[in-house]
C-alpha cells in the first residue's frame, strides 16, 4: 500500500487526529472543513493561571499538513485561536507566522506556501 503524499494532523485539546491524502487540494478542503468545525465548537474559557489568558491568547487547536521529504519535509498549517481567528504559519520545529493579506483565505495561503515547496 503507497504511503500518502500529504499527511494532515489536527492536535484539539488532548486530541490528536491524522489524515492521509494523495491531493493537496482535497487536504486543504479538509482542514478548513475541520478548522471550521472546531471554531463551531465555540471558545474556550478564560484560564487563570500565572496570569489569565483570554481565548483571544490561546490557541484552541492546531491543524498542520506536512509532505514527503528526506531532511526538509513541507509544513504549513493553520492555528485555530480561542476568539475564533486562523492564524497560518508555515514550518514545523521553527514556526514561522503567515500575512494572510492578498489572499481569500488563510488555507490559500497554506496550500500557496505547501505548493511553492512541492517544486
């Protein structure tokens, strides 16, 4: 059985789920279906630890795709904030936020950035 060619994985609370897609594009539409789903689920409570952190400052879930690759695999993804913001970055070890401004949506900015590695 052939391995995927994009692996997408959704890290929810202590949730974590993983996908395997040969397409790109239909891993996208995955993530944003599930991305949009999670923000459904409404925010989450303001924590009062050290300090408080407002949903605004977590980060209720993270969904990332990555690609094959030998020493530097393609990764890009989307954070899903508490006060229901994408925020998309792209990089695994070293995260690197993504201006989504010149594009329709943030998950076109992810599929942007996974297709200019893809070459």
């Amino acid at each position: 059985m052939a391995r995927p060619r994009w692996k997408l994985t959704v890290r929810a609370g202590a949730k974590v789920d993983h996908d395997g897609f040969d397409d790109l594009g239909a891993a996208v539409a995955t993530m944003r279906e599930r991305a949009l789903q999670i923000r459904a689920e409404g925010p989450p409570k303001t924590a009062n630890l050290l300090r408080t952190f407002k949903p605004a400052d977590q980060v209720t879930a993270r969904l990332e795709l990555s690609g094959r690759g030998l020493l530097h695999k393609p990764v890009a993804g989307v954070d899903v904030r508490g006060d229901g913001t994408f925020v998309p970055y792209r990089g695994g070890l070293r995260r690197e936020e993504l201006d989504p401004s010149g594009h329709d949506t943030p998950f076109d900015l992810v599929r942007e950035t996974l297709e200019g590695t893809d070459r």
